[in-house]
C-alpha cells in the first residue's frame, strides 16, 4: 500500500493546528529539480541552515551537498558532508587568543567556559558521513513516496504543539523523547539521525532551545521536534485512540493560533 504523505500532513494538521507542513529530510542521488537556490546578499556571510529553513517552511525545497558553497561550515558537517572544523573547541569558548597580550584573533561565544569542556562535549556528537551526494529539505505532502523516503520529519512548533507532540511520542513508550544539545541544525539532523538506531523505538529530539546564535532566525515561541519517518509512521495509527480526542487536549487545541 502507498503510503500518503498528505493525509499524514492533514492528521496533524487537524489534531495541531499546524500552519506549515512538516519538513521532510532525506538523503538522496537523484535530487528533485525544481528546488529553491537562494543567493546571500553578502557573499562575506555563511548563512546558517536554519535561515535556508524558513524557505522550506513556506513550502519550497532545497538542496544540498558536498559541493554547496556559502554555507555555515558546521552545518556542513553536521549534514555529514566535511568534518567539523578545527578549533571549534576555542569558538564555543574563549576564543582564540592573539600572540598580543589582551588580544584576540578570534573573540569566542562563551557557551562553554572552557575549551576542554566544549572539546569533550563535540567528541560526543554522533556524526556520520552522509550516504548520498544530495541532502534535501522538502515539505512532507510534497514528497512522492514512490520516489523518495524520507529519513527524518522536522516539525517547527509553538509550546502548546511541542507540549502535545511529546505526549502523542510518548503514547506508545516512557522513552521516547530526548532534548537535543548541539547547535541547531545538529539538533534536526546529526542527533534525529544518530536516535534511529536507539532500541527499541528511535527517541524524536527536541531542538532550537539553546543555540543563541540560531534562535534569532527563529520566532520566540518556537521550537524543532524532529523524528524518524518510520517512528512517525507507527504513531499516526495511534493518534485517533489517543489524548488527542479528549477534553485536556481540545481545550488547550483552541487556544492555539
């Protein structure tokens, strides 16, 4: 039986309230050709991925791959395509000091007190080597599933829909939620990715809480919840039988927006 992505789309559209379609993630040889390829204005600027997001949240498409160019080095890497770069231990921490006392080459985001510490936490990050050319963002009810799996579904949603959405991944478990920690885009690929071989159900992973330097292309009240498309399509089965249809639920579904 083909699976249809849009009445996935439209259950949750119902029972969330959701403004835009979740974002299919998956890796790929054959990319879709009618994609959207932004051009920076500042070609001195290597805009985050979040920022590429917001396309795709308005229902386009976007690609990339090993040769994408103008783009955020560590998010790159965390699509699997370079590795990490050096020194990101002093970048997240104090900096990179100058051979001039009281001087830096590079002033450093404080998000880690010192480098050691920042060090051991990227040792820890799970990334893998992507296993295709292309990486591609699309909107979920336009994925053709003759054609293209999805890997990972990322939603972007407000508190109330993070709050029901923890609940519904939790239905059918007491393990299936984990708070991702690394940058943004680490938090809706590297760690979704890396939770698909967590037994026996692959956590979904909270993101877009702590990355100061993403959250500003987001909006205040929101946050990522990404999760495997094969979890995602054990739980939709599940959504009519579950608190959704009952009185806590609706009463907090009108006051979303």
């Amino acid at each position: 039986m083909e699976i249809d992505n849009k009445s996935i789309v439209e259950s949750f559209r119902k029972y969330f309230k959701l403004k835009e379609s979740p974002i299919a993630f998956f890796y790929t040889d054959d990319p879709p050709q009618k994609v959207f390829k932004p051009h920076p204005k500042n070609r001195n600027i290597f805009p985050c991925i979040i920022q590429f997001l917001r396309g795709v949240r308005r229902g386009r498409t976007i690609v990339f791959s090993k040769k994408s160019f103008r783009l955020c080095p560590g998010g790159l890497a965390y699509l699997g395509f370079k590795k990490m770069i050096k020194g990101i231990e002093y970048y997240l921490s104090i900096g990179i000091p100058s051979h001039k006392p009281g001087e830096k080459l590079l002033e450093g985001e404080h998000f880690k007190r010192t480098p050691q510490i920042a060090k051991e936490f990227y040792e820890k990050v799970p990334f893998k080597r992507n296993p295709a050319e292309f990486a591609v963002f699309m909107p979920l009810e336009k994925v053709d599933s003759g054609k293209y799996k999805p890997d990972l579904v990322i939603f972007f949603v407000n508190m109330d829909q993070l709050g029901g959405l923890i609940q519904l991944f939790n239905y059918d478990t007491n393990d299936g939620i984990k708070i991702g920690l690394t940058s943004a885009c680490g938090t809706i690929i590297t760690e979704p990715l890396a939770e698909q071989n967590h037994k026996p159900i692959p956590r979904a992973v909270i993101g877009l809480l702590s990355d100061m330097l993403s959250r500003k292309w987001i909006e205040p009240n929101i946050a990522s919840f990404t999760v495997g498309y094969d979890r995602l399509l054990q739980i939709v089965p599940l959504m009519n039988e579950s608190f959704l249809n009952f009185e806590a639920w609706q009463r907090i579904l009108k006051r979303i927006n």
